[in-house]
C-alpha cells in the first residue's frame, strides 16, 4: 500500500502510535484499575465552538496506558493530547473522576511550524473505578 510522501504530521503520528503500541496495557500498568470511562470534547482555540463530544468505555485489557487523542484539526503538526499523566495520577491518588482541559501546542500547519500554535482545547472528564486493593 503507497503511504504517500512523508509529511512532519505523518511521521509524528506514525512516532506518537508507535509510543503507544508499545506501552503496557492499562489492567497491567494499573491493575487495581477494573473500569475507565471516558467523556471529551473538542473545541476552537477561544474554547466556544464545540466541534464533537464524545463518551466511550474503555477496556483495561486492551486500550494502552500512553492515553492519547488526535487533534481534531486535520492540518496540526506535532500537537494531540495526551491523557496519560492525568490518569496516572488519577489512579495514583484512587480518584473516582477527573476532570481537565488541555491546550494542543502543535502548529497549526506545516507552514506556520515555529510560527503559530495550534491551541486548539480538549475538555475531559475520566471516571474511574477501582478493584479491591489485595495484601491489606
């Protein structure tokens, strides 16, 4: 299959799903972690505009734990969001749910790269349930 020219946007996500494949499943990374619901929302850079909400259950054995979303904007250059130290300490500190915003810091084109930020905002809320704790 022809994967087209490399472009600074391909070859970052190709380097940011490699990191994610890689990484330990959740039940292995938090086994105390037995469900993980998670609710986001997609707005413009002044945080007005909502371009998509969405909620989805995810399977511990099976997601990663390098947590990660795609920007919506199909031009960003080196931007997403990573949910990954929000859980983790999420479920350092046992916490039944979470909520936060993230701002993309990629370029907002591969022609404004070292030139305009994307900054476009992610708005989540992780529920979190916890297993038993054993040896206590």
């Amino acid at each position: 299959m022809n994967q087209g020219k490399p472009t600074p946007r391909k070859d970052y996500r190709k380097q940011e799903s490699q990191r994610a494949q890689e990484s330990a499943c959740l039940s292995k990374k938090f086994p105390e972690l037995k469900s993980l619901t998670v609710e986001f929302g997609y707005f413009g850079r002044e945080g007005q505009s909502r371009n998509r909400q969405i909620k989805y259950t995810v399977n511990p054995d099976h997601a990663k734990s390098v947590f990660r979303l795609d920007c919506p904007n199909a031009e960003c250059v080196c931007g997403d969001f990573d949910l990954s130290d929000a859980l983790t300490q999420a479920v350092a500190a046992r916490q039944p749910t979470v909520t936060g915003e993230l701002n993309c810091q990629g370029w907002i084109s591969k022609t404004a790269i070292d030139q305009t930020h994307c900054h476009n905002i992610l708005r989540y809320k992780l529920s979190l349930e916890y297993g038993i704790l054993s040896g206590n």
